[in-house]
C-alpha cells in the first residue's frame, strides 16, 4: 500500500525489422498499428530483399529456379510463384530467355534491375501505409545494412513516412536515435564501417540530444556479447564452421555500440540484423531488444513497448502474427 503508482501510458511504439521485402510482414506490420493500438510504428532496417529472380515466360509456362531447382508452372499460377519467390526474400521478373541471358552476363543490367524492383516495392509499401494509416499513427522506417542507400531519398520523399536516419527525433516524450550502419560483415555491404569509424557515428548523433531529454536507440546492430547478437561462425568460403560436431555460435555484434549504450545509457535499444538472436538483455539500466526476423515463414516478429510521460520505459511485449 506504500508503494509508488504504476506509470500510466503516454506512447506506445510498435517495432519491427529485418523484414527483406516479404510484402506480407509489411502488410503486418502497417496492421500492428490498429492490433496493438500503436502510436508509433518503428521498421528498423533491412527491409530490402535479397536478390531478383527472373522468371521465362514461354508457351504459356512459367519457369524460374527457386531454391536451386528449376520450377515450371501454368501462366495462371504466376500469382502462386511469385508469392513463393518473395517469401524467400527475393523478388521476381516475368521476361523472356533473351532478357535472363542478359542478366547472367550483364553484372551492371542485373543490379540496375534489382534495384529497380526494391525501389519500386518501397514506394508501394509508403502508398499502402498512407492508405491504410490512421492519420495520428506516425511511420517510422529506417535503412539497415542490406539496404542499398538508394532507397533514402525514396523513403524521405514518401509523405505518409519519416525516416530519420542519422538523426535525432521527437517521439512525444522521449526522442529516437536512428541509425543502420554495422561493422563488416562477410557480404560487404553498403552501410559498413569499422568498430572505431561507427562508434563517432553513433556519438555523433546522441551528443546532439538536450541532457534533460530521455532518448531510444534505434540502432540496426546490436551489441556485441549482449546475447542479441549470437550467429553461426563461418569460414572464408561462408560455410557453417563445425566444433565438436556442432555449429560453431559466436557473438557477431558490435563493441562500439555496446559502449555507446554504456556511456549514454538509452532508457531503450531497439535492434535487428541478426535473427537468430531473438531477446532482451539490460546493458546498465538500458533494456536492449532484438524481435528477431523469420520473414521467410511469413511471420512478423516485433515488440511493443510502453514509455511514460516522462520518457522512461515501463514495459515491453515480443509478439509473433
């Protein structure tokens, strides 16, 4: 009877990630807004797809290779393969033999159609949350590592979407660090830098916040050894590395954020790009989260979180639809 009230709700945000172009977890995702009464939804990187698959249109069939296999199907089941393709991750083209040789030899063809089909994905997907929003729920989505930096002017110019990569906002009572940059990885993507070059990176946008002001980290990498971070160890050729007649598990993340989180003590962070690595683990008072990610199932992983009006965190729930 002496003790101190619970915090009442000021802002709910709903975050998600690393949903790599699966149409039906963004659908999920804009959906989470009215299942979870979010105020805010949160979409923190990687959600590109992975690569294009071109599909032979010939005599009324269709053929592609999926997972490794050639697949031929009726013209009427376009819809099916192509749904089948994008659970993969990966996105589909209907053209003819002479447009997928092209493709094959053309490293530059390839990559400019790849591209043409993330971005044409995205501005759809910004088109769908202005249709399917309630005006008062805001959209937040940033860019994570396997993004092709292409996409940021798409998703700045989208009216319905705020994406503050780099930056400081405001979320009501609190304001929300953004950023998708990672330490190397074996894939060598856009958004890479070195422990060192990345923890400047990420002081740079927190040494802007006000010292009265609470803030979240929206930062796409986890902390190293944080546990949200644990990924199968691989060798130079990117096979599996086998200890003990068991895949070798290793943390993966990075140091610098872990000592950024340390040193500035975000009453949250939210992270993705591993997995795997679903869990909460408190690094001094900060509560870091990783949903996790299994897109391919069509599952949307993600994890509601409640901030009172002072901007403290006072819970939060993983979810799986």
């Amino acid at each position: 009877m002496f003790g101190s009230r619970p915090k009442k709700r000021a802002l709910r945000v709903f975050f998600a990630t690393d949903v790599h172009g699966s149409d039906r977890c963004f659908r999920k995702f804009v959906a989470a807004a009215t299942a979870y009464e979010a105020d805010v939804l949160v979409l923190g990187g990687d959600i590109a797809g992975k690569g294009l698959v071109p599909i032979r249109s010939h005599n009324g069939t269709l053929s592609a290779k999926v997972r490794g296999e050639e697949v031929s199907v009726p013209r009427a089941e376009e819809e099916r393969l192509r749904a089948e393709i994008n659970r993969m991750g990966f996105y589909s083209i209907v053209t003819d033999a002479q447009d997928i040789e092209r493709m094959e030899q053309d490293a530059p063809y390839l990559d400019s159609a790849f591209l043409h089909a993330i971005v044409e994905q995205i501005e759809g997907w910004c088109r769908l949350a202005d249709e399917r929003l309630a005006p008062e729920v805001r959209c937040i989505i940033t860019p994570g590592n396997d993004d092709p930096k292409a996409i940021d002017p798409v998703l700045r110019s989208a009216p319905r979407i705020e994406s503050p990569e780099g930056e400081l906002c405001e979320l009501g009572p609190l304001l929300m660090a953004s950023c998708g940059d990672v330490t190397p990885t074996p894939w060598n993507t856009e958004r890479e830098y070195s422990e060192a070059d990345l923890g400047r990176r990420l002081e740079a946008i927190l040494d802007l916040a006000p010292p009265d002001r609470k803030v979240a980290v929206n930062f796409h990498c986890p902390p190293y050894g944080s546990g949200l971070d644990f990924a199968a160890e691989l060798d130079p050729q990117l096979r599996p590395v086998i200890r003990g007649g068991r895949p070798s598990i290793v943390p993966v993340g990075s140091k610098a954020v872990r000592e950024v989180v340390k040193k500035y003590q975000p009453v949250i962070g939210l992270h993705g790009h591993i997995h795997e690595s679903k869990g909460a683990q408190k690094i001094g008072q900060t509560m870091c989260l990783n949903p996790g990610s299994d897109y391919a199932a069509d599952v949307l992983r993600g994890a509601i979180v409640d901030f009172a009006q002072d901007g403290s965190y006072i819970d939060f729930l993983f979810t799986t639809g």
